[in-house]
C-alpha cells in the first residue's frame, strides 16, 4: 500500500464508516462520536500536534483497536 499522507479529511473518510470523526485539539486529536448530541466516545485521544505523526493506516487502526476492545 502507498504510504498516503494523514489529513483530517482522509482520516475521517476511512473512519465514517464507525461513526466517529478526528477533531483537533491544542496539541492532541479527539474522536467524536457524529451521532449524538455530545459527541463524547470512549475512544483515547492522540497526542500529538501532528498527523504525520502517524500513518493514515495506524490512524485507522487507532480507532478500529479501540472499538473492538
């Protein structure tokens, strides 16, 4: 596979499928959840101030890890 640059717009285009969305933070990424009001998800935050920190897949993988825990 490609190594394809992390962008919040591709990020959240692999995760819609979970419901969740990244949303930066000062000096972190969140993951909320697009289907309620509160948009609170037990996913752990990612701290970092940059997506390039991680690939696009360990983004996925992130989420993927958490929900199926």
């Amino acid at each position: 596979m490609l190594n394809i640059a992390p962008t919040i717009g591709r990020i959240n285009a692999a995760i819609a499928k979970h419901g969740i969305e990244i949303v930066k933070g000062n000096g972190y990424f969140w993951f909320a959840d697009v289907s309620t009001a509160d948009r609170y998800i037990d996913i752990p935050s990612v701290y970092t101030c940059r997506l390039r920190d991680l690939t696009l897949e360990q983004w996925v993988q992130h989420v993927e890890d958490a929900l199926n825990a």
